[in-house]
C-alpha cells in the first residue's frame, strides 16, 4: 500500500485561510504539499464595478513582474474601465457636442428674426 501521508513545506504547520495546502504526487511517488496561493477579485470597472474581461487576477504585488500587455486592454481607459462604460463616455461627450451645436443654431436663427 503507498504511502498517503504528506509533509507540509516550511516551517508553519496549520492550516489556516493564507497557508492551505493541496498534496501533489511527484514522479518519485512521494506525497509532496503544495502551496496554494489565494485568488484575488481582479481588476474592477471604475464606474460600474463589474470585473474587467482579459485581465488576469492576481495580488497587487504580482502586477509588477507582468509584461504591459497582459495588465492592460489595448483600448482608451483600457484597464480601468470595461468596454461597454468607455463606449457610453463616448456617446455621451458626442451627444452633449451635438446638443451644443443645435442650441447655437437656434439662438442664431431667433437672433436673425
């Protein structure tokens, strides 16, 4: 019968929330622990906090060893806001030009009558 037992890596033994441990089977045989690391939320939208598709989550510190491309979207507030928010800024800003423009119109039209 193989051996089932599975020694914990380091010197902390318990279990706790930080420290949780999955045993993994090395080519050996050997029973040998594995740290699992906690997943984070990700990156969230800024306006409306729905996590950002194509970002990986990970801790804040882990960020720094990315390359660019894979903290950001190659996009306008890519990573900071989702696809669908910076699409409502960019109507919005247009329909307000347009709004601007028509009410100019209208005060030349009743300045000429």
């Amino acid at each position: 019968m193989p051996d089932s037992r599975v020694t914990r890596v380091g010197r902390h033994s318990y279990n706790t929330r930080s420290r949780r441990a999955r045993p993994i089977r090395t080519p050996g045989g050997k029973l040998v622990s594995q740290t699992i690391v906690k997943t984070t939320k990700g990156p969230r939208c800024s306006d409306c906090k729905t996590a950002l598709p194509g970002i990986k989550h990970l801790k804040n510190s882990a960020y720094r060893n990315l390359k660019k491309r894979e903290r950001t979207v190659n996009r306008a507030y890519g990573g900071k806001t989702c696809a669908s928010c910076v699409k409502m800024r960019i109507v919005r800003a247009f329909l307000l030009e347009e709004q601007k423009k028509v009410k100019k119109l209208l005060q030349e039209r009743s300045a000429s009558k």
